[in-house]
C-alpha cells in the first residue's frame, strides 16, 4: 500500500470516527433534552434513541472492521 492510499484511508477514518462521535452525543443530548418536554418531545426521544443507537452499531461494525475479523 502505497502512502498517498494511506494517507486517504487515515483521513476516512479519521472523518467516520468524528461522525460517529458527534452523532452520538447529538443523540444523547437529544434523548436528554426531550425527557424535559414529554409532549412534543417524543419524537426527539426517539430520534435522540434512533442516532446513539445507530452510533454504538456503526462504531461497533468499524471496530470489527479495523480488527479483520470480517
């Protein structure tokens, strides 16, 4: 593997794990801000719920990935 490849893949990585990080938080923050405001806040809490759900998998499914295990 070349270095320019490499280069390309590390900054790839680099802006999923920032994605994942943010999308998590923004679904945590989500979660907890709907909580206070239980009538319309519903579907914040489930989308809140939806993003950190989907955070923890992606990032799960990148870890298993960076370990070759697939």
């Amino acid at each position: 593997m070349n270095k320019n490849n490499l280069m390309k893949n590390l900054k790839y990585k680099i802006l999923v794990v920032l994605f994942l990080v943010s999308s998590l938080m923004l679904g945590i923050g989500t979660y907890a801000f709907a909580y206070e405001a239980l009538l319309w806040g519903i579907p914040l809490a489930i989308t809140g719920f939806y993003l950190s759900f989907m955070s923890v998998v992606l990032l799960l499914l990148f870890w298993i990935d960076k370990k070759n295990l697939i």
